[in-house]
C-alpha cells in the first residue's frame, strides 16, 4: 500500500515505523492530514493522548467510513495510516496484532484503490496471515476468492493447499469449520480441472494413449473433488454450488441414486435452512431422468409455497392444467393467480395466456365458477388498478398485441364487458380488423352473466 503516498511523505515516516516493523511493513507511512480535527493529529502528553486515544480511534474510523461510502480510496488509504499509527504508538510496549477492522479496510481499499496491483494485495494478505492467527484461515479464503476474481485459477489452488496444511496448535482446532471452507473450495477447483478434462474427453473421443492419461488424470480430480465436496455438504447449510457440482460428478458416473438421495435430503432435511433453490435442483434431476408426475408436482408444490413467482411456475400451472384430477386443476388456477401477483409477471404473455386459458375453459363448461370467484375476492381490490387499467391498456396494445389479447380475455370475464381494458383494446383490435378481437368482443358480451356471478352482483350497473 506504500505506492498510495506521495514521495515527499515517506521520509517521515521512518521513524515512526521503526518501532513495529512486522505491522509498519504492511501499512502506509503517516501523514499530516489537516482534514482532521486538530487533537488527532497534534502532539500531546503521553497522559493526555491516552485520555483522548479511544475518542481519536473512533472519530478516525468514521472518517474512513465516510471516504469508503464515497468511493475516496486515497484519501480513505491516509486515514487507515493514521489510524494503525495511533494504535502503535499507544502500544508500543506490547505486541499489537492487526484487528479485523484493519484487515477489511485494507482489503476493501486494495480492491478499489485505482493504482492498487495483484502483487501489492499479496504482500497485504500474506502480511495478515503471518499477524492474524486467530484469522488465518479467513485470510485465506478471502485472498483465494480475489484470486479467483481476477482469473488466476493455478494461484488460487495452490493458496487453497498451503492453507489446508496450515497447523498452529488450538486455533487449528478452533478454524474448524473455515478448515472445511478450504478444503470445501479446493474440492469446487478440482471439480473445475475434472470438468476441463471431461471437456477434452467428450471433444476428441476416447482412443489412444494420449486420451487415456487425461481419463486417468480426470478420474483422479473427480476423486479429490468428490472426497471434499461429499463433506461440506453433511453439514446443514446453504450449499447450491457445491451440491451442483458433487451432483454433476455422480451422474456422469451414473450414481444416480447417491445423487438423489443427496438432493433429497439437501431439500427436505429440516436441520437444513429453507432454500427454494434446492427444490429447483431436485425438480431439474427429476425431470431428466423420466420421473413420474407425482413427484414432479410435488417438488414444485413446496416451490410454489416458497417462492410463488418463481420461473418455474409456468411450467408448473401447465403440468396441472393437463391433470384429469380435479385438484390439481384447481391448484393450477390458485398457481397462476399468484404468479401474476407479482409486478415482474405484468407484462408476461405466457403467463397471461395460461390463465386466459383456464378461464376461459371453466366459463365455457360452466363448471368450477366459483374457483374463480375464489381467486378473484382476494384481488379485486387492487388487481383493476394494477393489471387492467385505461394506461396499461393503451401501452399494451401500443407495445405487444398478443399480450393485450390474453390480458382482454381475463378483465372482461372478471371485470365485465364494461371494463376501461377490455374496451380499449377491444376497440383497437376491432378498428384494425383483426379477427381475434371480434371474436373476443363476442365472447365477453356472450358470458357477461358469468361476471355477474363471480362478482356477485345482481345487474351490471357497477362498472369498473
């Protein structure tokens, strides 16, 4: 971080450095900073500067905060020096290991800082390793995921081996779960060398003696992936990475029941915190694999119950709307109602298709009205504002025609024939003669006295 400070601060800086070498090393040279209060940077009694060191520390702190939030990585780069200088002249009697405020600031400058370089955050991370015992191992898998970051996959691998052989008597003991971290990340590298090496596989076939030592050498990277990642995964957590890859190693060695017994229990273990992502997963492996539907619908079910405008909704409404089971259809409806609840879903063609389909299926057989009826009391109140409004109807058609087709069918057997939507884009649909539309205004006009019976009214008076 010295490359921070202009040439004519560093002489004095000397000095003051000599006192701790190890930790003056890895920190910028004072400064005289006149943006400072005049008792954080005057000379005062040892008495006197230990009565105001507490109030000095934490005005400077905010300082720094300040110039962080505002992107000022220089000036933020001066007050961290001021800062570790304040604490080593207060205790320059006994060995003072860097905090782990020093470490993220400096970090976090480093990763900013427009003339910062790869090699100047090595030689701040390895100085806060050798300094930071109690925060080894953190140290390393912050400066293995900057690695990473910037591209240098063989230099992050090889800090991930030097770590995971890392011992220093009960803080060995106590790291334990950042020991997993390392080697949890170590297995995710060498899944990455076993997929390069699949890669080549699938690419140039499997014949001759060259193809037979990457087979070996991917055997062997699965090996170590599956070792390391199998473990991480035991302990309850949020996974996704990881169970991703240990799931991608097993099925291309076809264990395909470990794997779904590793999604399983990934989804449905209760020490485990909720996670829609691993309903996802163990939707996607059912799926490839032929599953039936039962199961099928009932990873998407729980999806649904936790994460109700999730992509995957569509293709759950779809698979319910084809069931001959009554409740399932019924579960359909409720699906796509509640998808379009949600403002990312307003202006979805195939979301609003598939509910202008099952609509318009119960209007014409008369049946289940009151599936609608049901839907329909929660909404509306604010879905008229929301969905069917005389803008969003202009902007609609303006914008996507099929859209306002399937989102016309919808208000005008909610809403009626009276609806500002459904008039609208009725009437420009029928004014540019297209037949879909006139064929829409009939329909609506036909079963009016459906809107009367979902909404419960006795005439159509009350328009929207």
């Amino acid at each position: 971080m010295d490359g921070f400070l202009e040439e004519e601060e560093e002489e004095a800086a000397v000095a003051a450095t000599k006192k701790k070498a190890a930790v003056g090393s890895a920190l910028l040279p004072a400064l005289h900073l006149p943006f400072l209060p005049p008792h954080l940077y005057q000379p005062a009694s040892s008495h006197e500067y230990k009565l105001n060191f507490k109030k000095s520390k934490e005005m400077c702190l905010s300082y720094i905060q300040d110039a962080m939030l505002q992107k000022q990585w220089k000036k933020a780069a001066e007050f961290l020096t001021f800062y570790i200088e304040s604490l080593e002249k207060d205790f320059s009697t006994e060995y003072v290991s860097p905090s782990e405020m020093i470490w993220r600031i400096g970090t976090e400058i480093l990763c900013h800082h427009s003339r910062s370089s790869m090699k100047e955050f090595n030689s701040f991370t390895e100085q806060m390793k050798s300094l930071g015992v109690k925060r080894y191992l953190k140290v390393c898998l912050e400066h293995t995921f900057h690695l990473l970051c910037n591209g240098l996959i063989d230099e992050a691998y090889q800090n991930l081996s030097l770590s995971e052989s890392w011992r220093f008597g009960e803080q060995t003991v106590i790291q334990d779960k950042e020991m997993k971290l390392i080697k949890a990340y170590k297995g995710l590298l060498d899944y990455y060398n076993w997929s390069k090496q699949k890669n080549i596989l699938l690419e140039h076939g499997q014949d001759g003696f060259e193809d037979l030592s990457v087979e070996q050498e991917m055997h062997s990277y699965f090996r170590k992936a599956a070792v390391n990642l199998k473990e991480i995964i035991k302990i309850p957590g949020v996974w996704d990475l990881f169970v991703k890859c240990y799931v991608d190693l097993l099925e291309f060695y076809g264990d395909h029941n470990e794997a779904r017994q590793v999604l399983n229990e990934y989804a449905y273990n209760s020490k485990f915190p909720a996670n829609p992502n691993a309903h996802v997963y163990l939707y996607q492996f059912l799926k490839r694999h032929g599953e039936s539907k039962k199961s099928l619908v009932s990873a998407l079910k729980i999806l649904h119950e936790v994460v109700p405008s999730h992509e995957l909704m569509i293709d759950f409404n779809i698979m319910l709307q084809k069931s001959k089971k009554r409740k399932r259809r019924r579960l359909g409806l409720e699906v796509i109602f509640a998808v379009l609840d949600y403002a990312g879903w307003k202006e979805n063609v195939k979301a609003w298709s598939c509910l202008a389909k099952q609509v318009k299926q119960i209007v014409i057989s008369e049946k289940h009205l009151d599936w609608i009826q049901q839907e329909w009391n929660s909404r509306k109140d604010w879905w008229p504002a929301f969905h069917f409004s005389r803008y969003s109807a202009k902007r609609n058609w303006q914008e996507n025609e099929s859209l306002s087709y399937e989102k016309a069918l919808v208000a005008g057997i909610l809403l009626g024939k009276g609806c500002k939507y459904f008039k609208y884009v009725s009437h420009q649909g029928c004014k540019a003669q297209v037949k879909r539309f006139r064929i829409l205004k009939k329909f609506v006009n036909k079963h009016n006295p459906v809107y009367l019976r979902i909404s419960g009214l006795s005439d159509c008076s009350v328009q929207p």
